[in-house]
C-alpha cells in the first residue's frame, strides 16, 4: 500500500518484502552524490586503498543520514531520494539508500532483511574492492568479518536481495534439511 508519493507500507509477507526492496533499490536515485575515485597516491600504490566503496558510504550515512523509527502502526519504505531529501530513516529506508550508493559507486551490493538481537532489521552486504563487507546503515559501520565467523553473530538474515534477484539466507536452506 502506497503511504505518500514515495513510500510504501510494507507487510510481513515474504514475497511482498522481496518485491518492495527490488523495487527501491535505486542506483539511478543518488548517482549524482558518487565523486570519482581521487589518483592513487604512494600509499595505495604499495598497499592498495585506504578504505573501500562501502566504507565510503558508511562514512556519508554516519555524516549525513540520521536514524528516525517508523509510526509504530505500520513498515514504512520509502525510495533513496526520499530518505535523502529527509536526512532521515529507519532501518529499511537507511539500508535501500546505502545499497542504492554502493551499487551506484560500482560495487555489489545486497539489501538484507531478517533479524539483529531477535527484533527485525535490515543492512547490506557486498563485495568491493576491499573484499566482502556488512554495512549497518544506521550507525555507518562497516565490518569485514570472514563469512565463517558469521554463524556467531546476532544478525541473522532472512534473504539477500538485488534490483533482480533474491536469495534464501543459508540458515532457511539448512533448516529444510
């Protein structure tokens, strides 16, 4: 159900989470905010990059996008361009605006939903040049934990979702098992 010109209550259905977060992931939305990579230095040269497309983002996310909760009737989405006309957003808006930079910046991005400490949440996962990353929107961080180490963590996804494509999260494919 469409709420205003550019957001959307989202239901809890599956499918109809899926097809919302395809539908706002939108690159095109912030491709103006992306700035080319400066020339590499000596530094990068020996070492390679300081820092990586996400952590980038993360840094305009914690500089410029603060974290607003949802009216507690209803899930709100909203587009990029919304959340960034507002500066503002909850989970979901902040995490379809960061994948919508990274993917934008020209690396890969993944919207994620599931659950962080048992409550529903949403982030982004990717690959940049830096190697793979999790990008917590809300507060601009970034970590670069090896996939491994993930099966202790407290962000359990649900599925991983590109403009077209979608994934079930491994712990629903080992579960059918």
């Amino acid at each position: 159900m469409r709420v205003g010109a550019s957001c959307w209550a989202v239901g809890t259905a599956f499918e109809e989470r899926v097809a919302h977060a395809q539908m706002l992931i939108r690159p095109e939305d912030v491709r103006h905010l992306i700035v080319p990579a400066r020339p590499q230095g000596p530094y990068e040269a020996i070492f390679g990059p300081r820092d990586g497309v996400a952590d980038r983002v993360a840094d305009f996310m914690r500089t410029f996008i603060h974290y607003e909760p949802d009216p507690p009737t209803y899930d709100r989405w909203c587009t990029p361009a919304r959340t960034l006309k507002k500066q503002s957003g909850d989970c979901d808006d902040m995490a379809l605006l960061a994948v919508s930079l990274v993917i934008a910046a020209g690396a890969h991005g993944e919207f994620v939903f599931g659950t962080m400490n048992g409550v529903g949440h949403a982030w982004v996962e990717g690959r940049d040049e830096l190697g793979e990353f999790r990008l917590e929107a809300t507060n601009g961080t970034v970590e670069r934990t090896p996939s491994w180490l993930k099966l202790f963590d407290l962000y359990l996804p649900d599925a991983h979702v590109t403009r077209d494509n979608w994934r079930l999260a491994t712990r629903h494919l080992m579960a059918a098992f």
